[in-house]
C-alpha cells in the first residue's frame, strides 16, 4: 500500500519536498508510518494526523486517507504548576498531559510515610516560578510532550499525597527520565520545607 503524508515546517524543510510517499503493508497502523519517518522526525514529539483529525497509534491508514505529519505547534500552552492546601488529585494532573504525540504518561506521587502528618510551607510566588521553570526544562531537554506539577502545603495526613508529577512523552524512557528529573530538581531547589513531628526537617542548601 502506497500513502502520501504531507510535511510542514521543519519537518518540510529536512525533507527537502512538501510531501513523502510511503510503502507500507496493507492493514498498517500509525504506528508503523511513524516508525517509517523516525529518522525524518530526529527525536521532535511528531503525530500523524489521518483526515484532518490527529489519530492515535493503532488507527489503521487507507489508501486514499489525507495523512500528514505534525511537529510540535507554536504557541503551545505553558506548563500547568501550582501549590495548594487542597488534597492532590494525581489521576486528575495526568489528565493535564494528554497529548495525541504522547506514547507513555509517567506520574509520580509522594506520600505521607511512617508518621502521622507532615506539615509543608512554601515561598509559594518563588516555589512557583522555580517549578515552572524545572518543568520547562524537562520538556526541552528530554521532548516531552507536556508536563505538570503540584506541592501540597498545610498538613499532610499519612498516606496522603504531598507532591505529583507527571509528564507525557512520545516514548517511555523520554518520559520516565523527564519525571525523575522534574521530581529531583523540586526535591532540591524549591523553596518548600517539611516538619516532622514538631521539628523541621534538614535538608540541603540549594545550589
């Protein structure tokens, strides 16, 4: 089965041609024409729109269908942060990160262990501003798709979640190391502090 898929931007322009014809077995998914232009897309969080609709991974292509491959658009929204006493709702900030590009969604939650409660306080206009600017970074350095993060402040009860993160990414070692590094920067350098038991927890200056 030949199909044609049409490229924009720089997708167009490392092609040298507004358009690409492929040879791909009758019954084929998208998944497989992207496997096809994986070298063309060099490691951009690309998606195949089929009909004018970005079309999931295992959507099957026609002959005669309108395909083309998407780059990342411009002006894409900012990267969904926030600091609050209200309990964490980590199924709700993986929702955040739904993307049609994305292949893997990775949260991660941090708990209330081994004690009653945790109580956290935050710089929170600081804490914010150093949040947006850690997950900004994850999603360039690793091409994520998207990603979002939330700290809990107030009283955090046992088992409760103090922090969330979580990311999208075309692929999930993408997106596993894009939440690790999200997690370990706010862990390291946001202005948040945890007391336990009556004490306030040491950590480590922030480089």
């Amino acid at each position: 089965m030949k199909v044609s898929v049409r490229l924009f931007a720089q997708l167009r322009e490392r092609a040298g041609a507004r358009e690409l014809e492929l040879e791909l077995p009758d019954g084929a998914l998208v998944s497989d024409a992207l496997v096809v232009l994986d070298d063309l897309a060099a490691g951009l969080p690309v998606v195949l729109a089929v009909n004018r609709e970005y079309a999931p991974q295992d959507t099957e292509l026609h002959p005669g269908d309108e395909i083309a491959l998407i780059p990342p658009v411009s002006g894409g929204a900012p990267p969904w942060v926030r600091v609050t006493g209200e309990p964490l709702d980590p199924g709700a900030l993986a929702d955040r990160v739904g993307d049609a590009r994305a292949g893997a969604v990775v949260t991660f939650t941090g708990v209330t262990r081994e004690v009653d409660h945790l109580d956290y306080e935050a710089y929170e206009d600081m804490a914010l501003e150093r949040m947006r600017a850690i997950v900004d970074a994850a999603v360039e350095r690793h091409g994520l798709c998207a990603a979002a993060a939330e700290h809990r402040v107030g009283r955090v009860d046992l088992s409760e979640p103090s922090v969330a993160v979580a990311v999208s990414a075309p692929h999930r070692g993408e997106a596993f190391a894009g939440a690790r590094e999200i997690i370990d920067e706010l862990k390291a350098t946001a202005p948040v502090w945890k007391r336990e038991e009556g004490e306030w927890v040491q950590g480590a200056r922030p480089a």
